[in-house]
C-alpha cells in the first residue's frame, strides 16, 4: 500500500470567520479527524462546507493569511490548526463556527 492508501483524508472543523478585506472570507480551522493536509494540497483546492443543518456550500482555498506567521506543512502538523481564505459557488457568508469542511475533487475533473 502507498502512503495515500492508508491515510484518512482530513476533515476540518471551522473554529471562527473573518471577513476578509478583499471580499473573500477568512476561515480559522482545526483537524478534526484525519491525517493534516500539507499547503500543497489546500492550496487552490475545493472544500465543501457542511452546516450542522445539513447546509453545503462549495469553496475554493484562494490563500492563506500570513497573520501569525507564514503556514507551513510542519505548522500545520504541530497545531492540527490553518486558516485559509476562501472564495467560493453560493453564500460563503453563511459559513459560521462548528461548520465542517471536507475536500472534494477539483471543478474540471468532476
């Protein structure tokens, strides 16, 4: 088995928002289960945002805030935390604190 056969894909839970100065959306996550994601896979990747009333919206991770310091692979793994500025399809305003974010394919493969 390679190493991606036996990691569980992470799933994110969101911790707090901000909005972001651009018109984008700051999301403060923490692993919530899974192996943590490295910045070469969270980088222009697609999440779906899931709501606990069972809301989802589709997000694209278009950066990452460099307040507190520059996110790195080995950061990421220490804290089990990222925070990621996203863009998106629908009303990534709606996206709060206890939401949970899940990877899915890129648009142009699916």
């Amino acid at each position: 088995m390679t190493p991606s056969e036996t990691t569980t894909p992470a799933i994110l839970k969101v911790i707090d928002t901000l909005d972001h100065p651009h018109g984008n959306r700051i999301l403060r996550t923490r692993v919530l289960e899974g192996t943590p994601p490295t910045v070469g896979e969270l980088k222009n990747s697609w999440l779906l945002a899931r709501g606990p009333d069972g809301t989802e919206v589709e997000i694209r991770v278009v950066g990452f805030p460099v307040f507190g310091g520059k996110l790195s692979d080995a950061r990421i793994r220490s804290t089990g935390r990222v925070d990621l500025v996203i863009g998106g399809n629908g009303d990534v305003g709606s996206i709060s604190r206890t939401w949970r974010l899940y990877r899915i394919e890129p648009r142009a493969t699916r």
